[in-house]
C-alpha cells in the first residue's frame, strides 16, 4: 500500500474525528445531546485501551498466553469499589473544583501546593515512556502497512520520513485545538470527549471484526483454531499448560491496573472532571468493565492464529496487521491500522491534555505568580498565557515523548513500558485512598510515601531501562551499582526470580506505603492539614470550610481577580448564578464574606489548581487570624456532638431505667401507706372501743353512787372484760411490731416437737372450748415430730387458730379437729372447725392486720383481728406456710406446713411444762 | 460490593487460577474460567448498581442541597 494513500487515509480519520468534536462543542443538533449519556461516559472510560491493548496485548499474548488480561481484571476490580471509591472521589472533585490528580493530592493535604507540583513532576516523567509508546506503535504499523510486513526498525529510517514524528505533530495539534480551546472552569472537554467515545467504539468494533475474521476467514471456527494449536508443542506449552506460571508477576499486574484506573492522568480526566451527572457512574460501573472484557475476547485467538500462521520473527505488536496482511486482506489492515491509531490518538490526547494541566496548574503557574518582576498580578487578562502554557506544554510533552521513543523504546515490547509507566502512577495509589479513607494521613506522610516510591522505580525500573538500550551499559544492570550485587536494580537486596515490572512493583509498594504509613503516624498534622482530611473524609461538609478561614474581601476584587483568568463574561455569570442561590443581588453585594471568597477560590481552583489558586485569593482577602486552639474548636466540634449525643443517649436510657424502678417503689410505697393509714384508723377504733365503754361504765358508776349492787356488779365486770381486751390488744399489737422487727429470722432457734407443742395448746385451751361448749378432738400421725423453731411462738399459733376455732363454731354443736401429721419432707398442722367457714375471695385477706370479716358494723367484734396476721408472720419467720382452705362441712380448715428437721434427737429441745 | 471485590480478586488470581488448567472441549480451560468469571462478576456488578439506583438519588439530592 502506498504510502501516501495511508497518510490521506489517516488524516482523513483523524480531521473527521475532529468535525464530531467540533459539531459538539459548537452545540448543533444531535450531536451535542450526546454529551450528557452514560454511555457516551462509559466509552469516553475506554480510553483506557490505548494501542497498548489493541497491538501490545496481542503481542503480548502470543508470547506468554493470558498473562495481559489482569492488566483489564484490576479495573474490573475497582469498579467492584466503585460506589465507594470512585464515588467518593468524584463527590469531593466536583465540590473543591478538583482537575487533576495532582489537584486532588494536593488539595487533601492541606491544599499544598509542592506536593501537587511534586505529584505532576512525577507523572510527567512517569508518563512520558507511555507517550511514546503510542508513538511507537503508530510508527510501527504505518511502516509495517507501507512496506508490507516484516520486523520493523522506525529509529533506523530518517526522521522526516518517520511516521511518527507526523503522527505526533498531528496528534499535538489535536490535543491543543481540543484540550486548549479556552478557559472554562469546570476544565469540560464535551467535544473531547465525545470524540473519544467514538473512537473508543471503533476500535471495539475494528478489533471485533478482525477477530471474526482470524476465527471464521481463517479458520473454521475457534474451536478450530484451538485444536489446530493444540497440535503444535510449542504454542500448546504456551497457551494450556501455562497455569504453572501465573504467580507473583498476575498479582503485581492485578494491582498496578487497579491503581491505574485512577490513578493515571488521562482516566481522573475522563472519569471524575469530564464527569458531568454522578448517575453516569451507575451504569459505567459494569458496562465499562463489559467494555474490557468484550475488547480482549479476540485477543488471544488473535494471537494464536498469529503464532500458527506468522513466520517466528514477526514483530509480535504488529500481529493485529500482519495476519490479514499475510492472508491477503489489506483493507482489513487499514481497519486494523485505523484501530490502533484510534487508541493511540485518543490516548494521547486525553494524557497531554491531563498533563498540560496539571503542569500548568501546579507547576509552571505558581512558579510565575512568584516571581513578582513578571507582575503577573496586575495584568488584566491571563486567560491567553493559561492557554499558551497548556499549549506550550504539549509540545513540550509530546517531544519528549518522541524523542525518548527514538532513543529508547525500540528493544522493549509495547507491554513492558506501559507496565512501567503504571508503576510510577502507581505510587499515588496510596496517598489517594489514605487521603480518601484514613483521616491520620499527612502531607509529610504522603510526601514521604510518593517521594521514596518515586526513587525506587527511578532506580529499578527508568534507569536499566536507559542502560538496556545502550545509554548506560549492561554493567550497571548485571553487577549493580558500583558493583554492589546487593544494588542490581533488577534484583535488589538480592530479590531475584521476579520479572522486573513484578520486582519493582514490590520495592516501590514496599517503599511507599511504609513510608506514607509511618511518617503519617509520628508527624502531627497541622491544623489545615486536619480540616482537609475532615472534608474529605465526610466527616464534615465541603462548605464549612468557610467556617475555617473567616476570610472576607470586596466582591470588584474578587472579580477582577477572577476575570483575568477566567474571562470577565464566564466571571461575572458564574458569580451571579451563584449570588442567585444565596438570594443575594449580584449588582449591588459589595462586601463579600467568608463563603463567598471560598466560591471566589474555587471556581479559580478549576482553572489554575487549588494551591495556585489559594494564594491568589490569599493575596487580596483579609483573613481574621483563627488561633489554633479555635480551630481545632470548630474541627472537634462535630466529633464533640457526636460523643455528647452518644453520653445524653446512655444517661436517658439509664435515668428511664431509674425511673420505672423509683415507680415500682413509689407504688409499693403508696400500698404500704395506704396499710399504714387504715392500720391507725384500725387501732385508733380499736383501742377507742374498749376505752370507751370503761369510760362510759365507770362515768355511770361514779354519778350513780346509788346504783343497785347486781347493776354496779355487772358494770364492773364490764369494766375489767374491757380492760382485759384492752390489755391483750396491747400485747398483741406489741407483739407483731416486735415479729415484724426481727424479720425472717425466728426468735429462737431450737429443735421443737410439734407433737408437744399440740398438746400442750390443747390443754391451754380446753377451758375456752369448755366455756363456748365446742368439742375439740385432736389427731396426732407424727409423734415426735420435730422441727426447728420458737416453741413459745409456735404455741402461740396453735392457741391463735384454737381461738378462732372455738370462736366461730356454732355453740353446742361445735366440733372442732387439731391435727398434726407428717406430709413428705413436711409437717402439716391443721384446725378445722364447722363454722360459718370463710368465701374463697377472702382466704388471702384474713391474715392481713385487723382484718374482720363479715359486716363490721353490725357485728360486734370477737377479737382483734391480729391473731391471724401474728400467726401468718411468725410461721413465715419459720420458712413455712399458713392457709385456709374450706372443710367437707362448710367449715373452715386453717392449714399450718413447717419443714421438718433432720435430726431427731432434741438435744436442744427445752422442755416445757405445759402451763396450767 | 466489597464482598464482591474478595470474591473477584480471589478468583481472579494465583493460586486459585492455577488450579485450572488442560482443554474444555477443546477450548483452553483457563481462558473459559477467566472469561465466565469475569462475565459473571460483571453481571453482578450490573445487578448491584441499576437495581439500587434509589442509593444514587438520595445521594444526588444530598449534594444538590449543599
């Protein structure tokens, strides 16, 4: 194919590219609506397949098998993270304004504007390999097209006619009229990319059909061309029994790639600042990773088909042209051409479009605002030296990268030099998500961690990388530095057995994430440094920043400020949108406070970084000087209302707590003085009845001295009967206080026969039964039968229950039955009598104080109602149990049950003798 | 999502990944497992994130209001 055709054809492809671009940033029709899709995002995503996947991935498969797919499995990874990772990242982008990666480093780190400068240098040196990869790979295939196929050597032919030194003016050219077109805040390229959509598309669909072409055109299915490779040994021990050989090297790709999907320049541009609608990120979230998986589907297939039908000496990279070349298929070739040079392109100019601004932001513009003789302050529009040094650094960019390519890249496979530009972006990977996700992350911390990664991929993998090619000599590599076999960079400390990219992958991770982690935990952090991380952490909103720095300024000096980089016109409409959600007149607001400078700084951030853009702000605005203690005041006070709210929730749960136990008592309280107030009135009524009838008797017997002898008799005994009562009322009442005062604890403690006992109450009260003509019978099962107790309290209860027996039963035909027998490990004692017998309602109450049943009022009383209440007490003082149940007569059955005790023996036991 | 992320880079990597080896129907085996994996993991992925887009509005709307 001629040469000259290729080119047309070439730049053909590339001026249509850039119409697309145009249609969309002019805003005609349907084009432009393509901006604001997901999928339109998720392509622009793909930029990621640069011509590294489209030449170098097949290059690389047909040397060692499925080894290039972790490079398209990390980024699967990642977006597994990506509602936690990504998201965040793109949440804090959009409210600070941030346009880089070397933005968003700085701008976590206490808005530091070296660290931000040190993070572009990096990337530019990083970068500029991978740069010229693409080059290269340009070059590669438009020799390989022109000149039929073969081993090709660009840095042999003449510079003129090298094509890529055309491609990477072409390429400059394209990124400045896209990447560069004017100044705009929010750094949007919709034309961009949209462009790059599109290629990102044809490229999928180029790489498609040539696949579908190797597997249907060339063979007969891939089932085919799998069996046709298994025959030949050698590709079979590549492809099949491979496994074996997957080890340290996939994981240290796995990991780069995951690094790489943010930490590289061109992916923060496409994926967080071209990001336009947080939604998009949903759907990018598993088609973009469907991308991947359906652009490498043909790869190794392609490979395959390369290594059975390409002579052994063919340039692996160039296998995607080769093959249809070889079958006699150039216009496939130039499809093939056209997809590599689609990646490449898109590559290119989304990386230098990335990398002019973050130099020109972090680097070339806070190095001119410093130096005053340039009096850069007083210029009245910047916005055309903006857009001249992004342009400048293009070039600048691109030459490098072009140069490096001639001198260098020529002995290495596409793979291996992205692999190392990986590397060295990878050294952010641990600032970021430190900065992202652990709040102790310092800028010391983060310039120690990037600084040592730095320098050892600088020594393991730039360095031989220059001596391989010639530069420094294979000395340096094969005995290390000074010839100290421990320093051979490809080996370091004696780590052999690791492929280099794997090798330095681990001393720089090592390196790095040591560092960052250590010097972040013994460095404090300084005040600034801790607001940030609040903010990035989510810890505290992005707009109370303007609670940290009270700074205020005149709203014309902001704006001139602002207008010279930005233009007076997108100046002047940003601030009146802004002005317009504050309900603020933007023509007449003059004074403008802490927010406002903040909104001032930020829309500056997005055109000149955050850290160019904090000391412009900074020059103009008074700033009231926070003390450190305040600050830390209002940055803790969150945390502070945290723990505060956490304290009030513990204390309210205790205090309700506290508080259903003081009204459980209160309630008890409540009954026991409700017990209280009826027991005085009981008393009071008790001790007043038998008073008064004496009072009254005796007042008789005095003002009648001439009574009649049998009626003064009678009066008198009244008289004493009622003293009597009074006096027995007396005693009991004493001694239930003096029970209830010992508590559970029988008086005496001492083996007692209950039989004994029986009897001797028996006897006591025989007279009584005699006198209300009650025949009591008494049944005595167990005898003896002892227990431990207080004899005289348990005749007590006897005599008690006997009384009330010999009470209640009808006179004449009375029969009442004092029983004592052995229940188990128990002693029941039982009085039964055939009175009137107690209602079943009433069997809990009548052993409660002064309790009387039947009608008080009408009833005259027949005793003191604390009989019952005293027996109740003192066999409960006993461990034992008082009930009524009613008898087979209607009568009542009173039902005493006493432990009974181990020992028979009544070694202790006091004997009585029985009274009376 | 983060149990989705152990799970892939468990699958996806040594030693799990080489203990598949030899040929599926005359296809290699390690290309098939990485493949379906891969496109299973994605199909969760996709299941995950358009199934719950109520988590993204909420979130929309909580930075709308800053």
């Amino acid at each position: 194919m001629s040469q000259s055709i290729l080119v047309a054809v070439a730049v053909a492809y590339l001026l249509l590219l850039f119409a697309v671009a145009w249609l969309v940033e002019r805003g005609s029709g349907r084009v432009s609506r393509l901006t604001g899709s997901s999928i339109v995002y998720t392509l622009s995503l793909a930029v990621y397949c640069s011509s590294w996947t489209f030449n170098g991935g097949v290059g690389k498969a047909s040397q060692t098998g499925l080894d290039f797919l972790p490079i398209y499995l990390g980024p699967t990874l990642a977006f597994c993270l990506g509602p936690i990772m990504i998201r965040r990242m793109l949440r804090i982008s959009h409210a600070n304004r941030i346009t880089s990666i070397a933005d968003l480093i700085g701008a976590r780190f206490g808005k530091s504007g070296g660290l931000a400068a040190l993070v572009t240098i990096i990337t530019v040196i990083g970068l500029v390999p991978y740069i010229a990869l693409q080059l290269k790979s340009i070059s590669v295939g438009f020799s390989a097209l022109s000149a039929g196929f073969g081993p090709a050597q660009p840095a042999s032919e003449p510079m003129l006619t090298d094509g890529a030194l055309w491609a990477a003016v072409v390429l400059t050219i394209f990124a400045m009229l896209f990447g560069s077109r004017s100044i705009s805040p929010d750094e949007h390229h919709p034309g961009m990319v949209v462009a790059v959509a599109l290629e990102s598309l044809l490229k999928l669909v180029f790489l498609t059909a040539i696949g579908l072409f190797v597997g249907y055109g060339l063979f007969n299915g891939f089932g085919d061309l799998f069996s046709r490779a298994a025959t030949i040994p050698d590709i079979q021990a590549v492809f099949q029994e491979a496994p074996a050989n997957y080890g340290y090297n996939w994981i240290a790709m796995t990991f780069l790639a995951f690094a790489a999907i943010f930490c590289l320049p061109r992916q923060f541009q496409v994926m967080v600042v071209e990001n336009t609608d947080e939604r998009h990120l949903d759907r990018a979230l598993w088609l973009f990773p469907l991308y991947l998986l359906a652009i490498n589907l043909f790869v190794l297939p392609i490979a395959i088909a390369g290594r059975i039908m390409l002579p052994a000496d063919t340039d692996p990279d160039n296998l995607v042209l080769s093959l249809p070349l070889a079958a006699g298929h150039p216009e496939l070739a130039l499809i093939a051409f056209l997809g590599g040079l689609s990646a490449s392109a898109s590559m290119v100019v989304v990386e230098t479009t990335a990398l002019s601004l973050m130099v020109c932001n972090d680097v070339v513009m806070p190095a001119l605002l410093r130096i005053r003789s340039l009096g850069l302050e007083h210029k009245p529009d910047l916005t055309r030296l903006l857009l001249w040094v992004r342009r400048l650094v293009m070039i600048v960019v691109m030459a490098l990268g072009y140069f490096y390519m001639r001198h260098d890249s020529a002995p290495f496979a596409l793979v291996s030099i992205g692999l190392m530009s990986f590397v060295a972006v990878a050294q952010f990977a641990p600032a970021i998500l430190g900065g992202l996700f652990w709040r102790g992350a310092s800028k010391a911390g983060a310039f120690a961690g990037i600084t040592t990664g730095f320098l050892v991929w600088f020594y393991t993998l730039l360095i031989p990388s220059f001596s391989r090619s010639g530069a420094l000599g294979e000395e340096f590599i094969a005995h290390g530095l000074f010839g100290i076999e421990l320093l051979k960079p490809y080996a370091l400390f004696g780590l052999e057995g690791l492929d280099p990219v794997t090798h330095s992958t681990f001393w720089t991770m090592l390196a790095n994430i040591g560092a960052f982690f250590f010097v972040s935990l013994f460095v404090r952090q300084s005040p600034v440094e801790r607001a940030r991380a609040a903010m990035f952490l989510g810890v505290a909103d992005p707009d109370e920043e303007a609670r940290f720095w009270r700074r205020t300024a005149l709203v014309p000096d902001l704006m001139s400020l602002t207008a010279r980089f930005l233009g007076r016109e997108k100046a002047a409409a940003a601030y009146a949108g802004f002005a317009r959600t504050r309900g603020v007149d933007p023509a007449t607001a003059v004074q403008a406070d802490a927010e406002t400078v903040l909104f001032y700084e930020r829309l500056l951030a997005g055109v000149i970084g955050a850290a160019s853009a904090r000391v412009l702000v900074g020059s103009i605005v008074e700033e009231e000087s926070l003390g450190v203690d305040e600050m830390m005041r209002i940055l803790d006070e969150t945390s502070r209302v945290i723990e505060a709210n956490r304290q009030l929730e513990e204390k309210s749960q205790a205090l309700e707590a506290a508080t259903t136990e003081l009204k459980a008592a209160n309630a008890r309280l409540q009954v026991l003085d409700r017990l209280k107030d009826d027991f005085v009135v009981t008393v009071n009524h008790e001790l007043r009845t038998p008073l008064a009838s004496i009072r009254a008797f005796s007042e008789i017997l005095r003002d009648n001295p001439d009574l009649p002898t049998d009626e003064r008799l009678d009066f008198l005994r009244i008289v004493v009967t009622e003293s009597e009562r009074l006096t027995r009322l007396i005693n009991q009442l004493l001694d239930l206080s003096k029970i209830e005062a010992t508590g559970s604890m029988p008086a005496d403690r001492a083996s007692v026969d209950l039989a004994a006992v029986v009897r001797e109450s028996a006897a006591a009260m025989q007279q009584v039964f005699a006198q209300s003509r009650v025949k009591l019978a008494i049944e005595i099962d167990a005898d003896p039968a002892f227990v431990v107790g207080d004899h005289d309290r348990l005749v007590q209860v006897v005599i008690n229950l006997l009384g009330n027996a010999a009470k209640f039963s009808p006179p004449g035909r009375g029969k009442a039955l004092l029983a004592l027998r052995r229940a188990g490990e128990h002693l029941e004692l039982s009085v039964t009598d055939n009175g009137p017998g107690i209602r079943t309602e009433d069997r809990e109450v009548v052993f409660e104080r002064f309790r009387q049943l039947g009608d008080t009022m009408s009833d005259k009383p027949q005793g003191a109602g604390l009989g019952l209440a005293i027996s109740q007490r003192i066999v409960a003082q006993h461990g034992g149990r008082i009930w009524v149940e009613g008898s087979r007569e209607g009568g009542a059955v009173f039902k005493v049950r006493l432990k009974a005790a181990r020992t028979k023996a009544p070694a202790a036991g006091r004997i009585r003798v029985p009274a009376g | 999502m983060v149990g989705l992320f152990a799970a892939g880079t468990i699958l996806l990597n040594p030693p799990i990944l080489n203990l598949v080896g030899g040929t599926l129907f005359g296809w290699p085996a390690l290309y098939l497992y990485l493949f379906v994996v891969w496109g299973l993991l994605i199909a969760v992925i996709g299941l995950i994130s358009e199934s719950s887009p109520g988590q993204a509005n909420e979130r929309d709307k909580d930075s709308a209001s800053r």
